[in-house]
C-alpha cells in the first residue's frame, strides 16, 4: 500500500506539488505527521479541504496499531505495533532510572526497528529465526517513537536504531527516518542523541561517513575472533574483521567522529582471555567505547551469559587498557525485553 509514511521529506515535496499545492504546504503536513502525530488528515486544519481529500486518495494515512504492549518492573514499555499491511515490529521504550524533581524520569531513549524481520540470522537474536519480510519505510520508524512518546506522556530525548532489522540494508529510508526525527519540524531530536546500530555492512558505513549531520554509529561486533564471529553472525561471513576495521579507520577519518561497539557477554565464547586479547588488540587504532552486553535468554537457545565476577574482571582489563569500557544496563527482561521475543511469543500464544 502507496501510504504517507512512505515518503521521505523531498518526495513528500513531490507528492504535494503533484496534487497541485504550493511547495510551503510540506512544511505543515510534516509537522501535522511527525510534530503533533495526528491519526487523521481531517485534523490537519491548515491544511486546504481539497488538499486533504487529494492526500487521502493517493496516499493514505494509516498508522500504526499497538496489539501488545508489556511494562516491567524496570519501567520499561515494549510495543507489538501492526502496521497498514498486517506486519508487526517491535518497539522499546526505556525511561532513564534517574528522576527529575517531580518524580517522572529526565530521559526517555526509544529503541526501533528498521525491517520486518531481519536478514543476517544471528544466533543470540530472537528475530534472525523469523526470517526477513520487508523494509520499513521512513514514517513507520518515526511512528514507532511518536506511539512511545504518546504512551509515557513525555518527550523522546534519545534514539536507537537497534531493535529488529540491519539499518544499513534499508539506508535510504532508515536515513529518512532519522532527519524526520532530527528536524525541527518533527521531532526535534538532536543528531548526538541518534545512534544507529549496524553489524557492520561497509558499503553502509562508508555512506554513513558522508552524511552531514552529527548521527552516531555502534557497531554490533561481538567478537574480535573471525570463527567465532561467523558462528555467531553468519550474516556478516562475507565481510572479514580486517576489511570491517579499515572501514572504520576510514569513517573515522572521514567524521572525527567515535564509534561503540556492542560486545555480547557469553559464557565460554566470548569472554575468555583469547577474547580479551584480540578484542583489546582490535581497539587499537580506533576512537572507540566498548559497550558490553550480557546476553539475553533466548528459548531453545544454547547461549547463556557471561558470570558477573568474570564480566567485572573483562571491564578491569579493558579499562587497564586505555579502552572506554561501560556494561550496559540491562531493561525489560521480565517482559521478552530483546529483539524479537515478544512478536515470537505472541506468535505463540
């Protein structure tokens, strides 16, 4: 279905003039869409009657639908939305655990997806089983921000593209998305606060390089061991860590900018002193923070996480490095928090 969300902001440009409007009326549908997140065009009242009924026929505005909707103890909200053409994403609210004086959170970080399903297969990640559907378009990802905002009543301040999907092989609309998100006309978020997470597609993060705003880039790696990264990430075989690091040098080179890796915690596989040592010398070279990731529970799944005492000891030796090293906080576990596992689960039920 040909619907709004399926524009970026230059043919949303092409559409209005198409119908015959002036090219200013962008600047208010924009707003209509992606600042005041209306359901309807008859809510778009600045908007001429001749124009709204032009809109509705050849592009029609149908938003997304919330079918599940989990909280956890945490504070955590994750999101099972259905979208024109019956697909289901998943999309993650995270609250900061820090209040401000009236007792509500001070930030708001939104994790979305970027695909129906996923491509490159994983075997830590519930949406690698399901396969690929499709690519999402640049308003079904903005969409998936705006239902968080709206839920929790409060401002998005921060944004991931890391639930389900591989951003790089849907750039063009993920792009879109993203300068949706960043424009003062839509969600007014600032590109530092836009992180995109990849598992390391080249021609993706030599494009990213290029771009002129400010978007951060997280690398999902892993492992800095090439047979233990294959095994985990089948998907990525084709690309060797060697050709993914000199593309890093070069966006690096190219941005000035800092990249993070996620870095899975699992027991036996990724967190012994060979690890250790080809991830500390894979570092070398680069401006980059660690972010470290116990593993989720996956059913069915033989992986299990890494022991607390040997986490902290991985982070001494990092930190002992030279090597800006954070665990990341874990959300959302008691409510199938990781990618896939509540569309999976809902399957199910």
């Amino acid at each position: 279905m040909n619907t709004i969300f399926n524009y970026s902001a230059q043919s949303l440009q092409e559409l209005v003039t198409s119908i015959g409007q002036p090219k200013y009326r962008t600047k208010q549908l924009i707003q209509w869409l992606y600042k005041h997140g209306v359901s309807s065009y008859d809510e778009m009242s600045n908007l001429p009657a001749k124009m709204r009924a032009s809109l509705a026929e050849v592009a029609p505005l149908v938003v997304p639908v919330i079918v599940d909707r989990q909280v956890s103890a945490d504070g955590t909200r994750k999101y099972l939305l259905e979208l024109s053409d019956g697909c289901q994403v998943e999309t993650v609210g995270i609250p900061s655990r820090d209040a401000g004086v009236n007792g509500d959170p001070r930030r708001l970080t939104v994790c979305f997806s970027t695909q129906v399903g996923c491509p490159m297969r994983c075997s830590f990640c519930a949406t690698g089983r399901e396969g690929f559907t499709r690519n999402l378009t640049p308003g079904e990802m903005v969409w998936q921000v705006i239902t968080c905002q709206d839920d929790f009543g409060m401002r998005v301040s921060n944004i991931v593209a890391m639930g389900q999907g591989e951003p790089f092989l849907n750039y063009d609309n993920v792009l879109a998305a993203l300068r949706f998100m960043n424009s003062a006309d839509a969600l007014e978020i600032g590109a530092r606060h836009i992180s995109l997470s990849t598992c390391g597609i080249i021609p993706g993060i030599k494009r990213f390089s290029q771009e002129p705003e400010q978007f951060t880039l997280a690398i999902s790696l892993h492992s800095a061991i090439q047979e233990t990264r294959n095994a985990l990430m089948p998907g990525c075989m084709g690309t060797s860590l060697e050709e993914l690091k000199d593309a890093l040098v070069g966006y690096q080179e190219q941005s000035g900018r800092r990249i993070t890796f996620e870095y899975l915690m699992i027991d036996g596989q990724t967190d012994d002193v060979k690890s250790l040592d080809a991830l500390v010398k894979y570092c070398k070279g680069l401006k980059v923070h660690v972010n470290l990731l116990k593993i989720n529970h996956i059913e069915g799944s033989p992986l299990e996480p890494t022991p607390q005492k040997r986490l902290d000891a991985f982070v001494e030796a990092l930190e002992d490095a030279g090597i800006e090293t954070t665990i990341r906080d874990s959300r959302g576990a008691d409510i199938d928090g990781a990618c896939g596992q509540l569309k999976n689960s809902v399957s199910k039920r």
